[in-house]
C-alpha cells in the first residue's frame, strides 16, 4: 500500500461489476474490505489482498467504524424479471438495504459515498443519447428502487453533508482478467451470446427484427468494465460535502443485436446459431448514454470502447469458467 492509500468497504464486491471495481482500488494501493452475503456474489471473485465480511448490507453498522474514507455501494437485487414478479424483495433490499447503510455511515460519521445506480430510472427515454436531465420513468420495480435511492441519497447530502456520486450505467460488459460476469438466471445479451457459442445454449433468441434501426434490431449501449471501473476511482476523488452528483456511464456508441452477434461470431470462431422472436414488451429501440458529464466533470475518458475487444475479454473469462467447472 502506498503512502497515500485509503481504506473502502465496497458492498457486493463478490458480484461482477464490485469484485472489478475493488480490484482497481487494490491495485490503485488502497485497502478494501468488501461486504457482502453471497446470495449472487461468489466467494473466489473477492480479489487478494482485500479483507471479506460475509454479511448483508443492512448489517453495515456491525462492520463500518470512523476508519474508512468511503463507502462503494453495489449490493443489490437486479433482476429486471424477478423485480416484476417479486417486488417487495427489490424494496426491502435495495432500499432498506440502502436506508441501514446510510444511517450506519451517519453513524461512523464516514461521508463519501459512490452508489453503483442504472440507466433503468429512465424507462423508455424521449431522446437519445440520454442525458442526466432526462425525465426518470422506470418500467420495472428494479429501476424504481434505484431511483428511490438516487432520490435518498440528495437528501442525505443536503440534510447531512454527504459527499456523493451516483453512477448510471448502461450495459456492462467484458471482463478484467479471473473476474468477470457470471449471473444466474443471465439475462444479459454477451454472456448469453457466448453461452451458444460453447454450446450450452442451443441458440441465442433475437428479440424483435423489425425496429427502426439499420439491421433492424435493438441498439444498445456497451461500457468495458474496466472502464466502469476507473470512473469509480475519480467519483471518489470527485464526490464533494453536501452534494450528490448523477453521471451516466456509456461509450456514446450503440451496438445492435446483430452487431454484437456477428462480433461474437468472429472473435470466438464459433458458429453461433440465432432464432428471431418477437419484440419484448418495453423494449426501446436505441439506448445510448451521454457520457458528457462523466468526462467533464470527472474527467472520465473510456478507452475500452471497441467492441470485439470488449467481447474477447468475456470470452477469456467464459472459456476459464467452463475449464474450471
């Protein structure tokens, strides 16, 4: 650790996207305790070197004393589908979770907070790319409470000085080395594309071929987690007392369906069969962030935007998941 290290808790750093972020921190030369209950997060994802509670995140106030200088908050429920059929799980959890958070933070009197939030408070968007100041109008229980917190977190600021940073993501994709995206059930469109290309998926299903988009499918926005992750490592750095800053995090460029299939395809070296199903309910056409602010404000400059590059990184990772099982 070097001399200028700092000491974070990083809930849900078991899960894909806090496991890769509490990497970088490590590597930055801080020291990282992560917390979290293994419920989706695994075990062997908490990177070396960094201290691991196995515990829920509304317990926080067991662990959290005056010694740490922030708090990264990833753990949540974040199935678009089950957060439908199962509301009452995504309330309790991701804003109970984060009503016992804050009050233990208060608590230990730690002040800087970077909340790991979703492009799903936006719903189906008016315009696009999407801004910041775009209307929030989540279709599902899960973008609901994520913006109940976003909504939790401004008041914190304003009623208890919190320094804080909300960053909105688009689609994560990718992988940083042995860590990198393993959710069951996957709903996500990489991993189960790369799922039929080790033949585990008969095929993978395009949902709605006749949208008002070059090749007729859906666009969406692909974000490196690496890059994810350096843009936690400057909200640290940019989070100010009595405010709470949002930045969406995206590359500014979408991908169709087809793209990201055909990508796949020539990456893997697979053939990767398709079979074209009828649209989704709630399935905007194109999702694509505006990162301006992240870069004006931040200084946050994805290099990571490729996306064979962002692909071939998943597939290292899915090719060592399937050796290992």
């Amino acid at each position: 650790m070097t001399s200028t290290g700092k000491r974070y808790l990083v809930t849900g750093g078991a899960g894909y996207v806090g496991s890769v972020v509490a990497a970088h921190l490590l590597a930055a030369g801080h020291r990282v305790t992560v917390l979290d209950d293994l419920s989706t997060g695994f075990r062997e994802a908490v990177p070396a070197g960094a201290e691991f509670i196995e515990g829920r995140v509304q317990d926080a106030a067991r662990h959290l004393d005056g010694g740490y200088d922030a708090v990264l908050h990833f753990a949540a429920s974040s199935q678009v589908g089950e957060s439908v059929t199962d509301p009452a799980k995504y309330w309790s959890n991701n804003v109970g979770g984060a009503i016992d958070l804050l009050a233990a933070m208060r608590s230990a009197g730690i002040g800087t907070l970077v909340f790991s939030s979703t492009a799903a408070v936006y719903g189906e968007p008016d315009t696009t790319p999407i801004r910041e100041d775009a209307a929030t109008a989540p279709t599902n229980p899960y973008g609901a409470t994520k913006l109940a917190v976003d909504h939790m977190i401004t008041s914190e600021a304003a009623a208890h000085g919190l320094a804080a940073v909300s960053l909105r993501y688009f689609n994560v994709a990718g992988a940083h080395g042995a860590y990198g995206e393993r959710h069951e059930p996957e709903s996500h469109l990489i991993p189960l594309v790369l799922r039929t290309a080790l033949g585990r998926r008969d095929s993978i299903s395009v949902f709605g071929t006749d949208y008002a988009t070059p090749d007729g499918t859906c666009v969406r926005d692909y974000i490196h987690v690496d890059d994810l992750a350096e843009a936690h490592l400057l909200a640290l750095t940019a989070a100010r007392s009595g405010e709470h800053l949002i930045c969406n995090l995206g590359n500014g460029n979408g991908f169709s369906v087809r793209e990201v299939i055909e990508t796949a395809r020539k990456v893997t070296g697979r053939d990767i069969p398709e079979t074209a199903a009828g649209r989704r309910a709630g399935d905007p056409a194109v999702l694509v962030a505006s990162a301006d602010r992240a870069r004006e404000v931040l200084g946050w400059r994805p290099s990571r935007t490729d996306l064979a590059g962002i692909i071939a990184d998943a597939w290292t990772f899915a090719r060592q998941q399937e050796s290992a099982e």
